[in-house]
C-alpha cells in the first residue's frame, strides 16, 4: 500500500474508533438509567422499535447497499454521466419509499398494542417512540447516498467526524430532557432524530464541498439503473431477510411467546454484544473504499492483501474485547444492571458472543460478495440459513423448557459453524484464489483468542482478592488488557504488520 493509502487507512480507522466509543459512552450511561428509572421492559421497547426498522430496510437494502460499488466503479473509469445516473436514481428512489413507509408505518403504530405485547402504563410513550424512530429511518435513507463522496474518495473520516458531531448533539439533548423532565423512552427518539437530522445535513454539504461530480439533478433518473441496481442488489435484501430470521426476531418471539421481562433482559443482554458488532461492521467498512478501488483495477492480489489486513486489524480488537466481556462480563452487570436478574443477563450476553468470536476475523469477507457481484449465491445460503434458525429456536420455545436461552442460542451457534466454514470458502471461490487463502489468518486468529482467554482467566484469579467495584474493575481491565494487548500483538500479527501497526501508533502520537 503506498503512503497516501497508507496515510488515509490509519486516519479513517481513528475516527471511526472515536466515534465507536462515542456510542459506547452513550449506551453505557443510557442504558442503566432507563433501566432503573423506566424498566427493563421499556428499554426492550428501544430496541424492539430499532429491530423493526431493521425488518423495513429489507425493502430498501436492495438499491442502497450497491449503489456505492457502481458509483465508485463509474467515477474510477472516467464516466461521470453514468454515475450521477445511479445516485440521482437511488435518491429519488427513496424519497418514493420513504413516503410509502411512513403512510404503512401510521397504521402499524396506530394499532401496535393489538400487535405485540405492550403493558398499558407504555402504549402512549411507545407509540410516539416508534414515531419518531420512523421518520429517523426515513431521513437516514433520503439522506444516506450522499455518504458516497467520501466512499469514493476514501475520506471515512470526514463522514465519522460529523457521525461524531451528531452523537455529542445526542448526548446533550439526553442530557438536557433527562436532567429537568421525568424519564420517559420518548426522549430517545428526539435526541436521535435531532442527531441524524444533523448528520444529513453535514453529509449534503460535504458531499458538494469534495466535489467529485456528484450532483442532484431530477433528468438523471433513470429507470433502467434502478432495475439494473435492484436486481444486483436484490440479493442483498435476501441477505437482510436471513439475517431478521436468523437473530432479528428475538425481541419479538420473546415479547409474544415468553413475556415483555424476557424481552427487557434478552434487550440489556444484547447491548454490550451489540455495540462489538458494530465494531466489526465499523472497522469492516473502512477498507471497503480500497477493496473497492483495487478491485477496479482489477488487481486480485492487493484485493486479497486488503481484506488479510483487515480481518488481522479487526481480529486484533475484537478478540481482546471478547475475551475481556467473558471474563469481566458479570462483574460490568452487577455494577451497571444491580436491580436486573444478573446471572440470566450474563448468561444471554456470552452466549450471544459466541458466533462473534468467529465473525470477529471473517466478517471482513462478507464484502468480497458484494465486491465480486456474487450475492445471488451467498443470499439463497443465507436465506436457508436463516429459516433454519428461526423454525428450531421457535419450536424449542413452544415444547420445551430452554425459553429465551433457544431464542438468543441458536442463531449464534450456528452462525459460528457458517462462518467458519462457508464464508471463507466461497470467499475464495469468489475471488478465483485458493480456497486455503484465508484459513492461516482465521487459524492463528483461533489460536490467540484461546490464548488471550487463558491467559485473562489466569489473571482474574490472581486479582481475585479486588472488591467488586468500578474503580476496581476498571483496573482490572487496564492490567488485563494491556498484557493481552502485547500478546495479541505478537501472535496474531506477523512483522511487518506489527511494523505497519506500530508506525500509525508513532505518527499519530509524533514522536
């Protein structure tokens, strides 16, 4: 990679870590004080509202999730005509979707308490809450193509810089409803509409200021680029539905086959496991720009360099998170969750981990589908999958005793044989390269999470003899994590990897 690459992979990286920890300062503050103001079932409602978005981007995943791979492409050989034809294409596309959603999205809202399970004291504050999540979403998908100006020009940063704008918006209206109105979930959703109303405004003005030849114009519409984008990215969709199947609907089976107490636990269960996802998408995504651009090239062997890089890169963090969360996980719940049934959250949370040890080095080659046009195949695996998962979780829940254990269980069970065995496989065959290429890096990254997992457990014996508190914990997971740090370093890493890695270290601390 030349320097400038170099240069733009290193700062992209820091910016998105700032603006992952952002969110994770926000969820660990949130989270408790509803929990303890409100009710673990209110905050199941957050995030059963947030799931069903997810549900809705299925019809809109098919447009948005490739139209960055044809613009790039268009911009990179030279045809600026064709690419505002996809980007205007895909713009007003949404704008026609938005409003469909918001006219379907009344009604659902207006009858939720006949839908799901909702105590009485919640119906008022959960409806406006839905409300306001769905005109969040549909600003997001009016709005989100605009993101493609640092996409194609490789500036992420400059798009998570304004990302981390917006939170600390979100974090000072939090604070201002919180601190002189009673606790309420609605708060919520203003504070996160305010946040993304402000980051789409910031996204259009950047998108105009990098001026890559990108402009809104209503005659660049064209309908046959969105059949072409639809039918390409239809798989994508197929993909999202596997995914709603596969964990997507536990907040739902558990609020109508259990009861809204399991649906609260399993929800402040998933918060710290879901934040880490969102570490291996975020860290995922940085790389795209420059798989893409290879790839472009078509220069199979840098594409292949790029995503080894990656999973090392995103193994070397996640990994050391993981292992500090099995560890560490039910002393963070009895300081964080102390009115919660503790032992059944840490129990939902680990297990909930499991398939994330294994997508922690192989979700970086999710993208060579997308990269290689290669969905059709992978989103009818996916699909299968998915179905899989949902029918054994729903009949273990209906005849027999395991409840919300099978809900948040089997998805993640399986997802870790999938990810272990087809992903890297296909992977391969997608890019024409040996089907090995990818099993040294997943091997060695095996090896050193059950190191680091020793080792930390090792460890945590030895400070056993520290009070449970947060000054305690906190430098626990300092010790622990500084030494598995080094571990990690010199196992997963090779040496000019620790080299390249060392190097971002210096330059960015200038010495």
């Amino acid at each position: 990679m030349d320097d400038s690459r170099n240069k733009q992979l290193s700062v992209n990286l820091i910016a998105i870590i700032v603006q992952v920890a952002l969110n994770y300062a926000i969820s660990f503050f949130l989270t408790p004080y509803i929990v303890n103001n409100v009710g673990s079932e209110a905050h199941g409602f957050i995030t059963l509202g947030n799931n069903l978005i997810n549900y809705i981007t299925i019809f809109t995943t098919a447009l948005n999730s490739v139209v960055g791979r044809y613009v790039t492409i268009s911009i990179h050989k030279g045809n600026k005509k064709q690419a505002n034809e996809y980007f205007n294409s895909v713009l007003w596309a949404n704008v026609l979707l938005a409003i469909i959603i918001v006219a379907g999205s009344a009604f659902v809202i207006n009858y939720l308490e006949y839908f799901f399970t909702v105590p009485s004291y919640l119906v008022r504050d959960v409806k406006i809450l839905f409300s306001l999540i769905v005109f969040n979403f549909v600003i997001t998908i009016i709005c989100n193509v605009f993101t493609i100006a640092t996409f194609i020009t490789n500036k992420l940063y400059i798009s998570n810089i304004g990302n981390s704008i917006g939170i600390c918006i979100k974090v000072i209206v939090l604070l201002i409803l919180y601190g002189n109105y009673n606790a309420t979930i609605i708060f919520v959703g203003v504070a996160s509409l305010l946040n993304t109303f402000f980051v789409s405004i910031y996204n259009i003005v950047v998108n105009k200021k990098l001026n890559i030849g990108i402009n809104i114009r209503l005659w660049s519409f064209s309908f046959a680029k969105i059949k072409e984008l639809f039918f390409s990215g239809i798989w994508n969709s197929v993909t999202k539905l596997s995914q709603v199947l596969t964990d997507g609907l536990d907040m739902i089976m558990s609020n109508l086959f259990i009861n809204v107490q399991a649906m609260g636990c399993l929800s402040v269960a998933y918060t710290v496991p879901s934040m880490i996802a969102n570490v291996i998408g975020s860290i995922t995504n940085i790389f795209a720009p420059q798989q893409t651009y290879y790839y472009a090239k078509e220069d199979t062997s840098e594409v292949v360099g790029q995503i080894k890089l990656n999973m090392k890169i995103m193994g070397f963090f996640v990994n050391i998170i993981l292992v500090g969360f099995i560890i560490y996980g039910k002393e963070f719940f009895i300081l964080w969750t102390p009115t919660q049934d503790i032992q059944l959250i840490y129990e939902l949370a680990v297990i909930s981990c499991c398939s994330m040890v294994i997508t922690g080095v192989t979700s970086a080659l999710n993208n060579v589908f997308l990269l290689t046009n290669h969905l059709k195949e992978n989103s009818m695996v996916c699909i299968l999958i998915g179905v899989f998962d949902c029918a054994v979780a729903f009949l273990l829940v209906r005849y027999t005793g395991a409840g919300v254990y099978a809900i948040a269980g089997v998805s993640k069970i399986v997802g870790a044989i999938v990810n272990i065995t087809y992903i890297p496989l296909f992977a391969s065959k997608c890019l024409n390269v040996s089907y090995k290429t990818f099993y040294p890096v997943i091997c060695k990254y095996i090896f050193s999470t059950l190191v680091l997992l020793i080792v930390m457990g090792i460890l945590h014996l030895v400070l056993c003899f520290m009070p449970i508190s947060w000054v305690s914990l906190i430098v626990k997971i300092i010790i622990n994590g500084g030494i598995v740090s080094i571990i990690n370093y010199h196992i997963l890493l090779n040496k000019n990897e620790r080299v390249y890695l060392k190097n971002i270290v210096l330059k960015k601390l200038k010495l």
